[in-house]
C-alpha cells in the first residue's frame, strides 16, 4: 500500500517558512533602504506565496547578479546558498530554475521605480558648485545592446535587416538621460531597433516628463529639430545641441553677438508624420536660437570645427567658452554609456524573453545608479567631483566590500561605509586632459571563420560530413 506523502511536504514546507524568516539584508540603505525596496515591490504587487524565493530574496539575489563579475543565475543561486551556510543552513537543491522563475515574476516596474527614485534624489541633492552656470544640466544619448536569439527576442527587437536570418541577434534601443554632473541616470526607454518612431529622438520624446522648468538639455545633433528645441523650450528648457548636418549657418546674417557667434530666426518647417495637427498648429511659426561655432585646434582630434545650437541667447551670462566647455562635456555620456556596457557587461544581455530582457536592463541601470551614488557621497565626503572618480573602482570596492555589507551590525555597516567611501574617493582616473589614442586593437582575435550559415544547418553538415 502506497504511503502518504502529505506529512512529508508539511514537513519540507514547515522547513522552507522557517528559513523564510530571516531574509539577508542589502546592505546599502544610504543609497537603497530596504523599507522602500519592500515598500515598491508591495505597490507592484510582488507579494506571491511565501516559501523560499520571496519578493524581497529575489530582488536581493538579482541585484547582486547585475553586479558580479559572474552574472549567472547559477552564480545567484551559489550567493543564496553561501548566505544560508554562514547561518549554519543548507538549501536542499542548487537547481536555478526555482530562482529564474522567481525572477520571472519579479514585477518590470520594481527596479525601473527604483533606478528613478535613486537618481532623482541624487540628481538634486547636487553641490552648488557642481551646476553649470548654476543651471542643472540633464544630457542625452543612445545606444544599442544585443540579446540571445530566441523567437521571442526576434519577434519584439528584430535583427537588422543587413543580417541574415539565422546569423544575427535581437538588438534593442535604449536611450538614457544623465545627470551632467553626477552621471546618474535619470530617464530611460527601450525600443526596437529599427522601424517607425524607433529613433533615438522619437524615444527621447518619450522622458520629457523628466525634465524640470529651468533645466538645460545636452544632446548630439540627433536632438536638434526645430520641434524638439521648440517643444522642449515651451516646457522652460533650454537646449543646447550641435547643429544638424542638414542646416548651413551663415555667420554673415543674423544679430551678431560676437566672432562665429550670432542669433538667428528659424521658420517652423512642415508638420512631420509623428505630430498631430493640434500641437502642430500651437507652435510659434519662427523660433531664436543662437548659434555658436567651435574651432578645435587639439592635434589628434577628428571634429576640427563644430557649430552648437541652443536657446541660451545671452552672451553675458552664457558665454562662447562656456557653450564650448559644456558641448565638450557631453561625450561624458557616451564614457556612461561605456559604463554600462562594458564594465557592467550590459552590452550582450543574457535573458531569453523580452520581459525579462526589459527588467535585466533596469536592474542594470539601477546597479549602475547605486555606484554612481557611492561615487557622489565619497565626492561630497572627500572634496572631489565625480568626474575625477573611477566608476570600475568604485564598482571593484562595492563588490569586495558586498558580503561584509550585507551581513554586518548597523554600527559595522556604518563603519566600513565611510571606509568605502575614502577608499572610492582615492581611486582616482588619471587626468589626462586632450588624450588621443587611436581607434583600433593590438590584439588579434581568434583565427576562426565567421559562421555564414544559422548553428543548427552547420552541425548538420558536420555530421553527414563524418
């Protein structure tokens, strides 16, 4: 006669609830307090039946994932096995799948609420003399990363269509707004690769929600339309953008301020597909903007002279040099975005759905954001900028400083944060003002074939081959 399994599953179940009780702590609630984390994921209604892989376990094990230098799951699920061994208990089964699917109903808003949050509060708890002319300066930029070549994948961020089917990888777009002066990210949008209202401009449309009267918004030429300058104008922000290829600036026309330095007047050009008539019809038909040429006379550097178009007409408080100073200042975007690529490795995600595509981006941003703060308060903390700190060093110092962190005394964690913070602070980049270094590598990759045909049509010639 079969026994009964129930006392057994009471048994493991009354076993997981008491391991349920304690849950680890983050370990960062200068930056990140565990009441908000536990208050956003109530409000997203992350609250499924409580086991093992709580809403809060899974939040813990996935923002740690995001910045691990090994950013597997199985990795996660090792840092969740050596948290219950140091508290003197085992986890019956190291299989990830329990975890990834705990991930999986992780609610996409939770760390996307969170990244906000963290960079808001950074964003204006900005020093005086951080602002730029005493103006907060918010600076856009796009990119691109790659994700695994699942149908799912493709049917949300196809390939390009230079790539054969079968040969290349789902992109998806994503464009971030920074703070100029802390680096944090602010804003963000996902969106395809490539199609209708996929551009980098059509997804910065979609932040101006973020952007405060008084603001000024630091872009590329891909953000200086006449409808963005002008839209962005009437919410009270100024821009300052590089002049689109498509305009010639004539010096000689316009009330002139200074040498390659003038105001001109633009007429309102036809309505573009991705406007209504209604908003286009409440535009100003002409707009001032002031346009300012920048002669760069650096050996080495490819841009020789650029024009910059912005709304900042008066040349007393915005000078040419200053205009040359904060253009210049907006390749810190492109080093962000670097960041966040390379050193954070968000450049090939690993997710297999779109879903989880989006919440592996967020939890980056908000990662990175918690670095970002790091290098703000040990800024504050040690009479430096942030520019002048090492993001990889900062990010190095949190990871080797994570389990103490997380498992010390309030008093402890007090202590080793303001260690951590000095610690941050004396990782300075090297000032290296005008660098040049040539855009190539030394070393050569490895001396296999591209493959020309989709995996599973290889392996198969392969095996009639013998």
């Amino acid at each position: 006669m079969a026994q009964s399994t129930a006392p057994r599953l009471r048994g493991q179940i009354l076993r997981l609830r008491r391991r349920a009780a304690a849950q680890p702590e983050l370990g960062l609630d200068t930056l990140l307090p565990e009441a908000e984390v536990r208050q956003v994921l109530k409000e997203e209604g992350a609250t499924w039946k409580i086991i093992f892989y709580t809403p809060w376990l899974s939040f813990w094990a996935f923002f740690w994932q995001v910045l691990s230098p090994d950013r597997s799951c199985r990795a996660a699920v090792k840092r969740i096995a050596a948290w219950m061994a140091r508290r003197g208990e085992t986890i019956d089964d190291e299989d990830t799948s329990p975890y990834c699917k705990a991930r999986a109903r992780l609610p996409e808003a939770v760390p996307f609420r969170l990244m906000r949050s963290l960079g808001r509060k950074l964003h204006e708890a900005v020093p005086a003399e951080w602002l730029w002319c005493g103006r907060r300066v918010k600076v856009v930029d796009g990119t691109t990363v790659s994700m695994p070549d699942t149908a799912a994948n493709q049917a949300e961020y196809p390939q390009s269509r230079a790539q054969k089917p079968g040969l290349g990888f789902p992109l998806a777009r994503v464009v971030v707004v920074f703070c100029l002066a802390t680096g944090v990210v602010l804003e963000a949008a996902i969106g395809k690769y490539q199609g209708k209202q996929t551009g980098e401009n059509a997804l910065f449309r979609r932040l101006w929600d973020e952007y405060q009267p008084g603001d000024v918004s630091l872009g590329d030429r891909g953000f200086s339309s006449y409808f963005d300058i002008a839209l962005l104008k009437r919410r009270g922000v100024d821009s300052v953008c590089r002049l689109h290829q498509a305009r010639i600036s004539d010096y000689r026309v316009g009330r002139r301020l200074g040498k390659e330095d003038h105001i001109v007047t633009w007429a309102k050009p036809a309505r573009p597909e991705w406007m209504d008539e209604a908003t286009y019809q409440s535009i100003s038909g002409t707009m001032d903007v002031r346009i300012v040429r920048i002669r760069v006379e650096i050996p080495g550097f490819r841009t020789r002279v650029l024009d910059v178009v912005t709304t900042l007409l008066d040349a007393d408080l915005y000078t040419k040099k200053d205009l040359a100073d904060l253009y210049r200042r907006r390749w810190e975007a492109e080093l962000h975005l670097r960041s966040i690529k390379v050193v954070l490795g968000l450049d090939v995600l690993r997710c297999k759905t779109p879903a989880l595509v989006r919440k592996e981006i967020w939890m980056g941003l908000l990662g990175y954001n918690v670095i970002r703060g790091a290098m703000a308060e040990a800024a504050k903390a040690h009479g430096t900028v942030p520019q002048r700190v090492s993001f990889k060093g900062a990010l190095q110092t949190l990871q080797a400083n994570e389990t103490a962190l997380r498992e010390g005394t309030p008093a402890v964690r007090a202590w080793l944060w303001d260690i951590l913070l000095e610690s941050i602070a004396r990782d300075e980049v090297g000032h290296r003002p005008n660098r040049v270094e040539p855009r190539a590598r030394k070393r050569r990759p490895k001396p296999y074939p591209l493959l020309m045909v989709p995996r599973a049509e290889a392996k198969e010639a392969l095996l009639k081959a013998g």
